[in-house]
C-alpha cells in the first residue's frame, strides 16, 4: 500500500526541488490553499538561485525569435505573456523589485533580492503548513497505469518514505553538475568543463521524468554558461562572477590553432558554447586598449557589483599577459600552446579587414571594429557552465509531454529541468522559472479542483 503525506491525505502538489521553479510553484499553490510538499536534495532551499540577482527577459516574442529561432514558440509566448504577472507576484511576497532597466543589448527586466524571494517563498509554504524535507532525494516516481502519482523518497536520516500526490512537478535544476550527463548532452568536452552554480543539479529530474516515458529535447541545445579564465577552479561561488569575461564580446578568441572560430560578439554565453567544440576546450582572448577601456573595467550589467575580470584573473594565476605590441604575440610561451606568431598576423589581417570594411571571416555584427590600439590583453579562457538548455519537453501549462504523444498525467516540470525553450540561446534564467514555475502551481490546482469535483 501506498504511504501518503499529511497524516494519510495526498498532498496536492509534490515538488522535488527548492530552487526558483520549485519555491515558485510550492508557495503559490500553498498560497491558493492547496497541501505541498517540498523535496530538496541539499541541507538548505535556494538552489542556483541565490547566485542571481536579475529577473529578465526579451521585451516581445518577436524580439525573443530574433535571438532565439529555433526554440519552441509556445513555450515562447507563454514566457513573454507570463512575464509581468511573475513580477507582480513576486512583487505581491513582498519581495522589493528594481526598476525596469536594460539587459544585454536585446533584454528588459529587474533587480531582484533573490534571497529575499527565498525566505518569502519559504514563510508562505511554512505558514500554509506544507512539509518542507531537506536533505531528502527522490528515488523514483510512482506511477499507477501511466499516472504519475507522487515519489518515493529517501530521507536525510536515509529512512524511505512514499509520498502520495495529485501533481508532481520537476524542479532539480537541470544537470549541469553531472560530468556524465554534461558529456553524452552537450559535448564529449563539456565532461570536464568548470561549473558556476549550485552542485545539486545532477539530472534527478531528468532521470525521473525519462522513467516515467517523458520526452527529450531538444538535441544540442546546448548551455548557458560564460567563458572564464582557464586553469582556475570555481569551487568557490563568489568567482562565479568574478572570473566571468564577459568582455569577450568586444575581444577576439583564437583556439590552439591560431584561428578564429566565431562571431564573438553575438554572445558571450554563445561563444563558450562555440568554445567547448573546439580542440581542448581553450582558447586565447585578446583585446585591445579599448577593450579593456569600456568593457574590462566597466560594469557588464547595469547595478552589478563591479570586478576587472581581467586583473582578477591574472591575482589567481591564470594565464595572462599584457603585450605592448601586437609583435609581441610572436615571443608567446611554448607551454601555452598556442601559434603566436600566427595569430599575430591574424590579429593584423583582421584589423586591416575591419579598417577597409572588406568584410571579416568569422563576422563581427554587433563590434566590427579593429581592434588596434596597444596594449593588448590577452588571456587563456575556457567554457563554464551554469545551467543545461535540454531536457523534459513540456506545454505551456508545464505539464512534461509523453514520448508517445500527449503528456504524461500528473507530473509537471519548470525551471531547468525543462528543454526546448532556448536552442543556443538565452534570454534569463530565472523568468522561465518562474513563468513555467506559476503555470506549474496553476495546473496543479485546476487538478486539485476537479478531483474535488469528481468526489462531491
């Protein structure tokens, strides 16, 4: 026989996950008087969450395809069209909201208290009574005649326990902290690539929603992540953002070979994923006065915390170098690993090109000009992830879709456990978890009401 929560009533909502889609989803469907449960694998609520402090995304749908053409376009329009009431319910915890500003050159959103929104979330599953284990991993779901009907889990003190549910809905974050999951998904390269976010995202979601005969997508999508400098370890959460360069949309990358391999100023989080194909995963960042005039030593967010990336790099021991002339990249270290003297003349060529209007190979759309202005700072950067773009396909209303049509009754996911949003592309992280996170919450208490329906 089943257990069940709640001294022997399912709960109305399972949610396996206390990050942003999971406290979402948990605190407004507590809020709208519905019985949660709430399963965190880590001692303490916040997930990745914690790390961010930016609710945003593209003001319109046509400017979010513009970006991003070949992500799913309903899931799309709901992120567009869910946007402002996600603020307002943030807004409406009690949680203080930023003024509108400007994100990246195609985005709009705020500056939220993160933290803030976490203990709000936290206060209203607590008020409403819900149950919130940590510490506690789900093991499997269970299923009855293809209806997803809770999850068994094991418990801080290693104690199983089955949880009965209505709903149950998939936040564990994605799976960027499973080097396996990261290598058969991504890249054979990104197996080994540093992580910039909490370590719990190991694929638990995933691997339920698969059990269960969820769908996959989409194939290569990819990550979100930003270079960093290569050789330094990022255990340490408060380089997350000290050692992102996110200068090197206004640099030039070189791989091992000496060449250039894409448009660096398309995106920075696009050329780490460019950057984890390419051979070892390195490659050499070169910008110019300019560069590091008006992009290394300005903040790369409006209301950010402010570090030179480029000068943090070189006090932890990255390799890095300031060349007064371009002809210095000719006397490069030979255990760097690097051509110098050929992308010296590549460094020329490229200037001459960008001088004469000649057209550039790869094209620079967004910065096309020369980058010629001595000194030259140069340093090794490598990929790093932050969350994965593939996973369980959903609709709109976060319900996860079956790999033989439909969807697979009573089981929800939102936030990175999801795919087919983004394909090599981004706008925000946190506003799909907490759109899909709210939509989520709502489907789970339509459930609710038509099993009360069906029992009067």
């Amino acid at each position: 026989m089943m257990g069940t929560a709640n001294n022997g009533a399912a709960a109305d909502l399972l949610v396996i996950g206390g990050g942003m889609a999971g406290l979402t989803a948990g605190a407004r469907a507590a809020r709208d008087g519905a019985h949660v449960v709430l399963v965190e694998r880590a001692p303490e609520l916040g997930g990745s969450m914690v790390f961010a402090s930016n609710v945003w995304t593209t003001p319109t749908f046509e400017a979010l395809r513009a970006v991003n053409p070949d992500g799913d376009p309903e899931l799309g329009r709901a992120l567009i069209e869910g946007f402002a009431n996600g603020v307002e319910w943030i807004r409406s915890v009690g949680v203080h909201v930023g003024p509108e500003k400007q994100i990246l050159r195609y985005g709009r959103g705020y500056a939220v208290d993160t933290s803030g929104y976490l203990r709000a979330c936290e206060r209203i599953l607590r008020t409403a009574g819900a149950e919130i284990l940590t510490g506690a991993q789900p093991r499997s779901l269970i299923a009855d005649d293809g209806v997803v009907r809770g999850a068994e889990v094991v418990l801080a003190d290693g104690t199983v326990r089955p949880i009965e549910a209505r709903s149950t809905v998939l936040t564990t974050g994605g799976f960027q902290a499973n080097p396996d999951l990261r290598a058969e998904h991504i890249h054979s390269q990104a197996h080994g690539i540093e992580l910039r976010a909490a370590t719990n995202s190991v694929g638990t979601g995933l691997r339920l929603g698969l059990s269960v005969g969820g769908a996959f997508g989409k194939p290569g999508a990819g990550f979100y992540g930003h270079l960093v400098a290569a050789g330094v370890s990022l255990s340490d959460p408060a380089l997350f953002g000290e050692l992102a360069l996110f200068y090197s949309e206004h640099a030039l990358l070189f791989n091992t070979d000496g060449e250039r391999f894409t448009d660096e100023t398309q995106a920075d989080h696009l050329t780490a994923n460019a950057l984890v194909r390419q051979p070892e995963a390195r490659g050499l960042l070169v910008g110019d006065a300019v560069t590091y005039r008006d992009w290394i030593n300005t903040p790369y967010v409006e209301g950010v915390e402010f570090v030179n990336s480029f000068e943090a790099a070189r006090r932890r021991g990255a390799r890095c170098a300031v060349a007064e002339d371009v002809d210095e990249f000719e006397f490069m270290p030979e255990e760097w690993g690097y051509p110098g003297a050929k992308i010296r003349d590549a460094i020329k060529a490229f200037n001459a090109a960008a001088r004469s209007g000649s057209g550039l190979s790869p094209s620079r759309e967004y910065d096309p000009r020369p980058l010629d202005e001595p000194p030259y700072y140069v340093l090794e950067a490598a990929p790093a992830i932050t969350f994965t773009l593939a996973g369980l396909l959903i609709d709109r209303d976060a319900r996860v879709r079956s790999r033989q049509g439909g969807t697979v009754p009573g089981l929800l996911a939102a936030g990175s456990d999801t795919g087919g949003l983004y394909v090599l592309s981004y706008a925000g992280g946190l506003a799909p978890a907490l759109v899909f996170g709210l939509a989520a919450a709502r489907t789970a208490l339509a459930q609710t009401d038509k099993q009360a329906v069906s029992q009067t």
